[in-house]
C-alpha cells in the first residue's frame, strides 16, 4: 500500500498528467455491486457519462463508499440523475440481473484485472492504458472486420 509520504505510483503520476486524483488513505474497499447496478439505471439516460465521472472521483479522490445506496443516490443526483427513481430501482435490486450477466461474461473473457477493455468480444487490453494503445487496437479491430479476418480457431 502506497504510504502518504512515497512518491507517486506509476497510476498515480498518470493521473497527475491527466488531471486525476488519486487520494490516499482508503482502508477499505467497497462492494461496488450497487454501483453497477446504479451505472446501468444511469446507461439508460443522457447523463450516463456525468453519472460515471462522478463515480470514479467519489471512489477514487473523495474516497466515498460505493456500496452504500445513499451515497449512490447523491452521486447520481449531482449528476443529475432522478434520484428517488435511482433509489427505487437500487432498493429493487432492478438491474441486479444484468450486472451479473456482465460478471459472467467478464469471467468466461478470463478478465483477471481491472480495468479490462474488450473489443469485439474478442480482443482485450488489460491495466490502464494510454488513449494512444486503446486507438491503436480499435483501429486493429476496424482492419480486420474490413478485411473478413476472424481470430484463430473461429470461423
């Protein structure tokens, strides 16, 4: 664990240059479920991005706890999102069934890490990567669909 006097972590000095902050000091970790399930709610409406922006500074600058209802309903009403339909839907466990689906199919994928980007279903990037990797994989992906490439073992 990075201490409050060490220099930055590789993470942390990327997101220096991206403008991010990364605080220190959390001592425990939340059960980001209901976060799931609140960014699905929020998938659905115009302020999906505002919404999940505001999930990642409570997490990881404001060291919020992403497990709690609460906490989830007033990150969604900063970001403008209805909060009392929020909280009905977390109470109901609504999207309960499609964050598990999602788990699922990360498993299967054999996502070890956070985060892992998949492409086409097929082609992942592991870790936090620059803008620059991720392009140069969608471009990879747009080739080989332009040119009826399948991945070994398919098609």
């Amino acid at each position: 664990m990075t201490q409050s006097g060490d220099a930055p972590s590789a993470m942390e000095q990327r997101g220096i240059e991206l403008g991010i902050t990364f605080a220190r000091g959390r001592e425990w970790t939340s059960n980001s479920l209901l976060a799931h399930e609140a960014a699905e709610f929020a998938a659905e409406r115009p302020e999906a991005w505002a919404f999940n922006k505001r999930l990642l500074k409570a997490y990881f600058t404001d060291l919020a706890d992403l497990g709690q209802i609460d906490t989830l309903v007033e990150l969604g009403r900063e970001a403008g999102l209805p909060a009392d339909e929020l909280r009905g839907h977390l109470e109901a466990r609504t999207y309960q069934g499609q964050v598990a689906d999602g788990l699922r199919f990360a498993h299967q994928a054999g996502v070890s890490a956070v985060p892992t980007f998949i492409f086409d279903e097929q082609y992942g990037v592991v870790g936090a990567q620059p803008y620059e990797v991720l392009e140069r994989v969608v471009e990879e992906v747009l080739r080989r669909r332009e040119a009826g490439e399948t991945v070994e073992g398919e098609g």
